[in-house]
C-alpha cells in the first residue's frame, strides 16, 4: 500500500527529508564551532549551542514532515511539491530561513542560510 499523506510516498519523504537534513548539516558546519554545534542520528540534526540551548530539526515519518524545536517555539514543515520547498503549516515560512532566523536570535547576532 502506498501512503499518500503529504502527497508523496515513504521513500520519497525519507529522500526529499534526508536532503533537508543533509544540507542543514553541511551549512551547520560553516558556523563558528564555539558558538553552534551538532550531532546527526538517522532522521536527526540535533543543534547546541555555547550557552546551553539546543535545538533539534528531526523527520516526522508519520506525519510526513520536519518538525523544529527551537527554544521555546515548534514548527512544523511539509513538503510543497509545486514550490520545490519545505513550508512552515502556521505561516508559510521556509524551512532553511526559519531556522536561520531562529539560531540568528538565539546567538544575538545574523546568519543566513
């Protein structure tokens, strides 16, 4: 049986989710390290920084979407198959903006993805 739920099926979610995951790494890394740091786990970008704080961006297979935990603030990503981009269900943000803008204000400085 093939899950439809998000409009795209188990592998193409787990695709589609592991490239996010993938390059969120990738910019990660270009970070100042005494700042940010993370780990990765299967499905798992989890982000911590100087002062304490983490964060963590993990796939949510049943749901068929990339949830964020940043601080005190949860957001929920799905895939928009005609924009190309992981939207945020509350307000339509991108993923990779979003979480830019929410590491920029637990760091107190800019950072763009």
């Amino acid at each position: 049986m093939v899950d439809t739920i998000g409009g795209m099926d188990d592998n193409e979610f787990r695709e589609r989710s592991d490239i996010a995951l993938s390059k969120v790494a990738k910019w990660l890394e270009d970070l100042d390290p005494d700042e940010v740091d993370y780990t990765t786990a299967d499905g798992v970008v989890t982000i911590e920084f100087a002062g304490g704080a983490k964060f963590i961006l993990s796939r949510q297979s049943q749901m068929k979407q990339m949830w964020l935990a940043a601080g005190s603030h949860g957001f929920h990503y799905s895939w928009d198959a005609a924009r190309r981009l992981w939207l945020d269900d509350k307000d339509g943000h991108e993923l990779f903006p979003g979480l830019a803008e929410a590491i920029s204000e637990q760091l107190g400085h800019p950072v763009e993805f």
